[in-house]
C-alpha cells in the first residue's frame, strides 16, 4: 500500500506532461518515491518468506501490482476527464 498514491501520482503526471505511458509513470515513480517502492519491495519479500509450501503468496510482486495501481489511476484519471 502506497500512502497518499493519487497526490503522488499526479505529482509525477505534471512532469511528464499530457500524454504517457503506464511504463513512463513507473519509472518515474521508481526515480521519485524510492522509500514507497522499496517499502512495496520488502512487503513482498515478507510474505514470500513467511509463506508455507504450496500456499500462494496473496501480494502480487511488487512490479505487477505498482503497474496496476497506476493502471487503475489512469482509468479513473481519464474518466474524470470525461466528465
């Protein structure tokens, strides 16, 4: 969980101007808010440690679930728009 991720996001949204790519916002977010990414980093290491065999571990890794966060932001970002 990323405290405050739509303020940090549209943080990083004003730097990369109109239009971009979920990847652009990655690398971006990765560049700007290391201590959130590493924070998702090690939650993940946590859970895949503590987890036990044939269990699956209920986070996904931390780039697949950063992607979605943004994904998901975009979504609602460009709804908003619409409306």
């Amino acid at each position: 969980m990323i405290v405050d991720q739509e303020e940090k996001l549209e943080k990083i949204a004003a730097t990369l101007g109109e239009t971009f790519l979920i990847q652009e916002v990655f690398n971006a977010f990765i560049n700007t808010y290391p201590k959130d990414w590493k924070k998702l980093k090690v939650t993940y290491g946590k859970f895949k440690r503590s987890k036990k065999f044939g269990n699956s571990i209920p986070l996904p890794r931390p780039e697949e679930g950063l992607r979605k966060i943004i994904s998901l932001w975009m979504h609602t970002r460009k709804k908003k728009a619409v409306n």
